[in-house]
C-alpha cells in the first residue's frame, strides 16, 4: 500500500463549510471519476470543537495498490487532461499553502480488534 497524504488549507474568502462542501460535493467526486487507480481517497477534517487547530483545513489521503497506481495518478495529474483537478483545486484551495509526502503504511493488530 501506497499513500499520498496531502495537507490543505482553504482559499481565504471561503468559508470551512463552503470548502468543505465543494471538496465533498465536487472535487472529490471527480478525482474518483478521473483516476481510476485509487483504492482509496480520504478527507480528514480536524475537529474544531477538541485541541488547537492546525495550519491546514484537511489531510487528504490517496490510497494506490502500488507504485504503478501511485504512478499512473501522478502522471495524470501531470498531464494537458489532468489539469482539470488543479483548476478545480484553484475554485477552493489555497493551492501555495499544499505539502505532500509519500507514506508506506504499516500496521499493527490488536487483540479485540
């Protein structure tokens, strides 16, 4: 299992909900149509009611089989027909504020669980 997490703050006219809306209703509806090798796609709002809140407004996480799949989304998102994902992004994300990373999971079990 391949990861790309992804850390988002929103554009700074819109509000949480509203980024969060068009994330939900829009964006990520169409990240799934287009790229068809994610296994699994993932937002992770952070709970404004519990703690400090962070920099960023979602951790995003794309989930591949493999490296292949990593690659062939990336090459995608590269590409004249990926640019539909950025201008989307440009719509709701504060785009200059993005970091990503590549994880590897591993897991541990629990008894019970």
């Amino acid at each position: 299992m391949i990861k790309t997490i992804l850390l988002v703050r929103r554009r700074a006219d819109l509000t949480i909900e509203q980024f969060r809306d068009h994330y939900e209703n829009r964006h990520a509806p169409l990240a799934v149509f287009v790229l068809p090798t994610l296994r699994a796609y993932v937002r992770n709002y952070p709970d404004r009611a519990v703690g400090e809140m962070p920099w960023f407004d979602v951790m995003t996480e794309f989930w591949f089989d493999d490296d292949a799949g990593w690659e062939a989304a990336r090459d995608f998102a590269a590409s004249e027909e990926g640019k539909i994902l950025a201008e989307d992004e440009a719509r709701f994300m504060d785009r200059s504020s993005m970091v990503s990373f590549i994880v590897r999971e591993e897991k541990t079990s629990f008894a019970g669980a």
